[in-house]
C-alpha cells in the first residue's frame, strides 16, 4: 500500500527516532515538546528523548522532568537527540549544565536522505530476517564490533527469545542479512515510522568484511523494498564512520545533531504499578 510522505525528508531524518512505533514491552510518551522511547535493555541508545522544542522559560524544569520520567523506568542513561530544530536554541549548553554530556563515541551524527536509485553491490547476497535463527546472526553481528560492556551484551542476547514474537509482529520494521561467499557479514534495519519516510534504522559489519560492499547491498536492498511499497525515499543518521559511504552511495546531508548521553535517570526511584 503506498505511503504518501508530505514531511520534509531531512527535518523527518532529524527527529526520526521521535516516530519509532514500539512494542508491547516498550514505552513512546509524545509529550508535546518533546518525545520519549524507553525501551529494555538498559543500553542507553534503548532511552532517547527527541524531537524537542522546549519553551525557553520552562525548559531547565522539563529537563528535569524527562530525566524524572526516565528514571521511573530504573534506566541507568538514556540520549538526548539535539537537532538544528531543537529548542530553545542553547539547550545543549543547557544539558551539558545539567550534567548531560556528549556521547564518548558519536557526539554528533548527520541526518541523511536518499531521494534516487542507489548502486548495486554485485557478489553480496542479502536476504531477509523470516527466522529466529537470522534474528540471533542479526544481533551477534550487530554486537560483533559493538564496544559496549559485556553485561550489555549478554542482556541483549537474553532477551532475544522475548523480544522475538514482537520482532515478527511488528509491521514497521524489517531486518536484512548480507552474505559473503555463504557467510554472514552484515545486517541493516529498516523502519517504517509512524509518520514520515522509511528510516535505517541500524546496521553493521564484523570487522574482517568491512570495505566489501555488504553495507551498499543492504542499502540497496532496502531502497528496493521501499520502491515496492510505493516510498522511494530512505532517511538515516550517520556519525563519522558511516557518513562517508551513505554520501558515496548518494545521500544528501543535512546539519548536525548533537547527541548526549545523560546519567541521571539512575538516582531516582523506579515508579511503581
């Protein structure tokens, strides 16, 4: 069925997490200023508070407020997205006054969209995740070059079996699997938001297959799915490791977010009931 995209696709790619459709196991709270996800596990990039526009006279109280709400899920840190559209216009000093600070390994990431055909990646099979045991190959690779602890690591492949009825559920998001000479290498996600264009929503590549093209087939791949579903649009955010190959391939970018990480939800109460 086609989806009419009315929203101008880098101010969509900018606050693209803001439209993430969740799971039954997962929380979108669209407070009007600003939208939060929490999501377990306990990553940081599960919580995230995006599309702001806090008023400037009240904007120091709502920080608080959003740290409060995510402290009442018991998340150790949660992100602050802080797009060009974000308000008011100081609020990363802001955050960084309240103790938020810029995210160790992406500070700033760069909202991407591709409007036309991408490049092919001949000799890269890519197929889609229909099976548990794809959903776990996604995930191993995901984490393969993840520098996130260990814990977080053996919580997320803990609850694959949990999440994995939502995964094959959900109708707004499809994973890939990218496959060099019989092994997998690479996966990508695609999600379709709420509102505004297709999003990839994720990706990675085990370190020994980077510079193969696995991530052009897994691009390309999901440009096709989107034609097929009358959406020849992607959006993307990309930091400093990505950015480059998505612009070869042929995005355009937008300006910077800023992307900090906030440890205050780990010193209130967790909310009851």
């Amino acid at each position: 069925m086609e989806r009419l995209v009315t929203q101008d696709p880098l101010s969509a790619a900018e606050d693209a997490p803001a439209d993430r459709v969740p799971w039954p196991n997962q929380e979108r709270y669209d407070a009007g200023d600003v939208v939060l996800f929490h999501a377990p596990p306990t990553s940081p990039r599960n919580g995230r508070a995006s599309r702001i526009r806090f008023d400037p006279s009240t904007a120091d109280r709502r920080i608080e407020e959003v740290r409060a709400w995510f402290a009442g899920y018991g998340r150790d840190a949660f992100l602050w997205s802080v797009g060009a559209s974000a308000t008011p216009a100081d609020l990363v000093e802001r955050l960084r006054a309240h103790g938020a600070t810029p995210h160790p390994r992406e500070p700033v990431v760069t909202p991407l969209v591709l409007d036309h055909e991408p490049p092919s990646a001949p000799g890269v099979a890519v197929r889609q995740v229909d099976t548990f045991e794809d959903y776990r190959l996604a995930w191993e690779v995901d984490l393969a070059g993840s520098d996130a602890p260990a814990a977080i690591h053996e919580e997320l492949l803990a609850r694959l079996v949990e999440d994995w009825p939502y995964f094959r559920a959900d109708a707004h998001q499809q994973a890939y699997l990218a496959s060099l000479d019989g092994v997998v290498v690479a996966y990508g996600l695609l999600a379709i938001p709420l509102a505004g264009p297709p999003y990839l929503a994720g990706a990675a590549t085990v370190p020994s297959a980077r510079g193969r093209g696995a991530y052009r087939a897994l691009v390309r791949r999901r440009w096709d799915d989107c034609v097929r579903r009358g959406t020849p649009i992607l959006t993307a955010q990309a930091g400093d490791d990505a950015r480059p190959t998505l612009e070869r391939i042929g995005f355009r970018a937008g300006p910077p977010i800023h992307v900090l990480l906030d440890h205050a939800a780990g010193t209130a109460p967790v909310r009851s009931g």
